[in-house]
C-alpha cells in the first residue's frame, strides 16, 4: 500500500494489533502509524477502512503461528487416553468357615402333663409363666375321695391279716392233732387250704392298699422335671377323665436349635461344632451359643436337606421356646481368604467380574466371589494376593485399556503406576 508516495509493509512482524486497535482502528493508527502526523479528513477513512480488512487475516496468522507449537498436542491426547482411576491390593485376612443356617429353638424336654386319676379338680397352684422344680405340687384333684379309699384298702388289709394269723395257728394245731391222730385227715386238709386262702387274700389286700395309696399321690398332680409353666389347660371344677390334660410345661433350661442344611455339607457337619445365631428379640447385635449333639442320618427327598441340632445352655432363660433364628455354623476357624473392597465388585447382565491392573492397562477377569463381611469381598477363586485392582471408574473401563492411578483424596499421579 503506498501513501504519498511512501510504502507501508504490513507484515505480522511489524504491526501489533490488540484489542484496543480492533475495537478503535482508525484512532490508533492516527497516533502509531503516522505518530501525531495530521492527514487529510479523507485519507484517514481510508486507512481505517484497510485495517479493518486486515484485521481477519492478521487474526488467522496468529492463531497459525500459536497452533505451530511443536510435540503440544501429541502428547496431550495421549494422556487424555488414560481413565483415572483409584486402585486397592487383594489382602488375605483369616477368616471363619461358615455356613448359614435359620431354624427353631425347642425346649430339651417338654410334657404335656394329664390327669392319671378320675375326678374333679379341686384346686390349681400355679398358671403360665411360672417356674417349677421336679416333684413340686401343681394340682389337687379329689384328694379327699382318693384319701378314703386307701384308709379303707389299709383297714381291709389289716383285716385279712389278722385274718391269715387265725388261719396260720388253726393250721398248726390241726397238724399237732394230726401227728397224734386225734385229727382226721379231712381237719388237717381244711385248716391248710383256710390258711392258704388267707394268706392270698393278705396278698390281694396288699395290692389294693398299694394302688389306693397311689392313687392318693396320682390325685396331688406333680411336676415330672424343672419346668415352666408354658400353659394352664384345665381349672378347679373342671371334672377331668384319666388322661385329660392339665398342663403344658417345658424345660427351657436348655433348648435344641433345629435347623437344616444343604446335603452338600453332609460330610463337613460334625459334632461340637459351634454355632452361633441370633433372635429377633435381641437383634444382630446380641448373638448366642451352642454346640453340635445331634446330626440326622437321611436327607430329605423333597428339600435335599439334612437336619441336625445344637444344644443351647439357656440358664439365664433369655430365649424362649419355640423361638425362629437365624445363625452361622462354624465349620472351620481362621481360614485365609483373600479379600477385595466392594467398590471393586462390577456386576453388569448377570456377569461379576474386577478389572486387574498391571503395568499402567485394566484387564477385565470373571471372580467367583463368596460372603461379604465388615464391608469386604470374600474370593473365592480367579484372583491372587497383591494383585490390584481398580476401585473407581468401574463404568469407564474395558479390556485393555490404560489407566491414570489417583490416590485416594489426591491428584492423578503423572505417569501410570505398574500394578504388582
């Protein structure tokens, strides 16, 4: 471009353009171009006019210089390649055996205690929810027709005894009598078999007197063992039949925790093996004891299960009767098993799988998992103690591709840490 005869070259190097000259050309140029030189009113809206054309082109050279950069961009898409990630080792820690088991508590003992004589009942002392000793009177029924019977069974037994005494003197006179033939034969025979029946009706007296006397301490109704009362069935007045129940009572002392298990444990159950388990009523918090006693010889053919059961000491008499309870058997103690934080578990369309890292590249491998517990992930098999695996970023990775490790709470590290 001349003006007035001189040339102006407008090259990037020589001219500076800021935001200043685009958004006021014409009055930069006045006071950098000519420098304060006063020009033409016409001449000036023309050079203002060429900046402004300029302007564009002077623009796109200097984002093309600024892209020219060398080794800038290369090595930025390369590290955006990489999934930032947080990682954890696979840790063995020991750890129980166990299997899980839900079952009822049942009373060791418990009876449903009938009357063993026919009467009415005359009194009841004691109701549900109390406590008994064995021996220990709970109900009274026709004691006072029970107690005449066997005073008149010990007057006809006494009876029949003094009876049996005159039979046995008769007997031995008549022998003396017979021995000096002033007794006939006939005499002799008699007094043997008059003493022979005495003697049995002393027998059958006995026998009665015996029953009666029983009878009298079958009409106190009495506790078969220590117990308690887990039901009241009959009252006083009721006219009860031999046999009609009265009481329900049980031995919580100790329970039996009846449960079930899988018959592909059946060679791993074994007695005094312990079992710990715990009830609604005191919640997971509170857990309880026992001990295997008892193991069933046959599964069943409808579940497939076996069951077995564990004695339960119950002396405080926390747990009752009946009870449902879920628990764990100990099959073995202190048994390493690797572990893996649950953030590390991806489960997508029924596939469970962790992703490995080694050297810097996330590998996908299937894990067969067992229980969780405090919050860590049971292995089973498919991965090896402290091997790493990712714990974030889960939904970003896939087979193969390279990972940016972050600790937990800082900043990506700058490389990829090689995965041990």
């Amino acid at each position: 471009m001349k003006l007035q005869g001189r040339a102006f070259n407008l090259t990037s190097s020589t001219m500076k353009i800021s935001r200043a000259t685009i958004s006021n050309p014409k009055s930069r140029v006045e006071r950098s171009v000519f420098r304060g030189a006063r020009l033409p009113r016409a001449l000036s809206r023309s050079i203002g006019v060429c900046v402004l054309k300029l302007v564009p082109v002077a623009l796109s050279l200097l984002a093309l210089v600024s892209c020219s950069k060398p080794g800038a961009s290369g090595t930025k898409h390369e590290a955006d390649d990489a999934v930032t990630i947080t990682v954890a080792k696979v840790e063995v820690v020991p750890t129980d055996r166990t299997i899980d088991i839900w079952g009822t508590l049942y009373a060791k003992d418990e009876a449903t205690i009938g009357a063993e004589v026919e009467g009415r009942a005359e009194k009841t002392l004691v109701d549900f929810g109390d406590r008994v000793i064995e021996g220990q009177e709970l109900a009274r029924i026709d004691t006072t027709t029970y107690e005449a019977l066997a005073n008149q069974a010990a007057a006809n037994l006494a009876k029949s005894k003094a009876t049996a005494n005159n039979a046995e003197l008769n007997l031995k006179r008549a022998q003396e009598l017979r021995t000096s033939n002033i007794a006939s034969q006939s005499d002799l025979d008699t007094a043997v078999a008059t003493a022979e029946q005495a003697r049995a009706q002393v027998k059958a007296d006995e026998a009665a007197n015996a029953v009666a006397r029983l009878n009298v301490d079958r009409s106190h109704v009495k506790a078969p063992f220590d117990a308690a009362v887990a039901e009241r069935i009959a009252s006083a007045g009721d006219y009860l039949k031999v046999g009609a129940p009265l009481f329900r009572v049980v031995n919580d002392n100790v329970l039996k925790y009846i449960v079930q298990a899988q018959e592909a444990f059946a060679g791993q159950v074994k007695k005094e093996q312990q079992v710990i388990f715990w009830v609604d009523a005191y919640g997971t918090n509170q857990t309880f004891e026992g001990k295997v006693y008892l193991i069933s010889p046959a599964v069943n053919l409808a579940t497939r299960a076996f069951p077995f059961g564990a004695l339960v000491q119950n002396t405080d008499h926390r747990l009752k009767a009946s009870t449902y309870a879920r628990g764990q058997l100990v099959l073995e103690r202190n048994v390493p098993m690797p572990v893996i934080p649950l953030d590390a578990v991806n489960t997508f369309a029924g596939v469970t799988k962790v992703f490995v890292v080694e050297n810097g590249v996330a590998h996908s491998r299937q894990v067969e998992f067992g229980r969780v517990k405090d919050g860590r992930q049971e292995v089973l098999a498919g991965l090896k103690p402290e091997e790493v695996v990712a714990t974030s970023g889960l939904g970003k990775l896939h087979d193969g591709v390279k990972v940016r490790i972050r600790d937990r709470g800082g900043p990506p590290a700058e490389t990829p840490v090689k995965g041990s």
